[in-house]
C-alpha cells in the first residue's frame, strides 16, 4: 500500500499521507514524501501545492517513535536528516506556494512538516502540539521558528509544557492561516490554492524566492544543529525511558 496518494487536478498538486492509524513518519514515508515535493516543484503544470492527509481525524502524530527507540544513531540520523535539513531545503527552492491542510491532530514532526509549509489552513476540530518533551526528546527544530512567530515565552511554555491545544488557539498565535468548518482543511485550501492559482506563475516563483530569502534569517543553517540535538538527546537513558513509556501507554520512570 502506498504511504500517500499524488495527484495534480486543476494545475493543484495534492500530497496526501496515507499511514494508518496516525501516519507516523518512518524514513520510507519521508523519502518518497520529499521526492513528490520536488517531482511538483518541477512539474510546469504545477502552480500549488497542498499536504494533507487520507487518514481521518489525523494530520500526523510526527515520527515513528518506536523506529526511534529502536534504531541506532545513524537511523535515527537519517531520520531528523530527512525531516529536518532536506526537507527545509526542499521547501525553500520549491518555487511554488505550499499549503497544509491540517484536519484533525498534527504533533510534532507533524507540525514540522505544516509548520514548513507556506500556509496552514486547519479545520475548527483539529488539535496541535509538541509533545516531544514527554518522551523524552525535543522539538528542537522548532526553537528556532516558534519563538518568531509566537513570541518567546509563549513559545517556550508550548514546547516545554507538551501540552495540546486547539484550532482557535493555534489561530491566535499566529500558527495557521485560515480556519474551516469541522472536517473542512482540504476543501479550504482547495480554494485558497485556486487563488493562487489565478496569479502569474512567473511572478509567484520571483515573489516567493524574494520572501523566502528574507524571512529566513540563518534558519536554515539552525536546522543542522536542531538534527545534532535531537539526535544527541535521543541517544540518552531518558529519552529510551520516555519513549519506551510512550509506546507501552505508561508513564516514564525518571
């Protein structure tokens, strides 16, 4: 079974995960997930992109934890390398406006890959969060960005706490771009791609190119040492406590 679908409709391609229950990013997903990035990057019939998901009442719960309990370091490299470096490099050259659609729950490399995308456009019923902290590891990509768009304490009390919250709230924070009716994340960003759509893609690929270099401010360089955090933590007795307890639905025994 494919881990998502593609497919171009109305010059709009559409990236949909597909990996029951929570579609978890294992390497395979990721891989083939960055290749149908750039296969629409390239595709001149191309003018918007969407990532969404199959899965109801799922966006993703973020990587596969028990791949990284479980695989040694250069795994667990290649994982964050995937995620973290190629995919920010991905996006950045894009050339194309890149759209979340976000129905239900995205955690933490979830909201990694919503967060890298141009816009998010979330349904009134989804959740977020970054409970990467209770298992023991850390969303350190997301020290870098968070604190730029939602202020530094605010930031800080997310990403430290691993707490949920909800559609309303990520709105006010400054986190996702529009919100729909329940069940409603693709078809609004249907409609806001066909927006974009309507524009010149000449002048698209330059205006996006222009915004993408001046709102970078050395994050792209910041996302090899968020790698070489995650991965140094993960490698750490709590962190093999944290996930372990996760996995098994137990609390952690620190």
């Amino acid at each position: 079974m494919s881990l998502f679908s593609y497919e171009v409709n109305d010059r709009v391609a559409e990236i949909l995960f597909n990996n029951p229950p929570v579609n978890a990013l294992t390497q395979a997903l990721l891989g083939d997930f960055l290749e149908a990035l750039e296969r629409a990057s390239h595709d001149p019939e191309v003018r918007a992109v969407i990532i969404g998901s199959q899965v109801p009442g799922r966006f993703s719960a973020g990587l596969d934890l028990t791949a990284v309990h479980t695989g040694a370091h250069q795994k667990v490299r290649a994982l964050l390398d995937l995620l973290y470096v190629r995919m920010t490099e991905v996006q950045f050259r894009m050339g194309k406006p890149t759209i979340a659609a976000v129905g239900g729950t995205a955690r933490g490399g979830g909201m990694t890959i919503a967060i890298s995308c141009d816009m998010v456009v979330a349904s009134s019923d989804a959740t977020f969060g970054y409970p990467e902290i209770d298992a023991g590891v850390l969303p350190s990509i997301h020290f870098t960005h968070l604190p730029r768009i939602v202020g530094r304490h605010r930031a800080f009390e997310l990403l430290f706490t691993g707490r949920a919250f909800d559609a309303q709230e990520a709105q006010s924070l400054g986190l996702i771009s529009r919100l729909t009716e329940p069940g409603k994340a693709l078809e609004g960003a249907r409609a806001l791609a066909q927006t974009l759509c309507g524009k010149s893609p000449d002048v698209v690929r330059f205006g996006r190119n222009a915004f993408m270099l001046a709102n970078d401010n050395g994050y792209r360089q910041a996302v090899a040492a968020a790698a070489d955090s995650f991965c140094n933590v993960a490698l750490t007795d709590a962190a093999r406590e944290g996930i372990a307890a996760f996995v098994e639905k137990r609390k952690p025994m620190w």
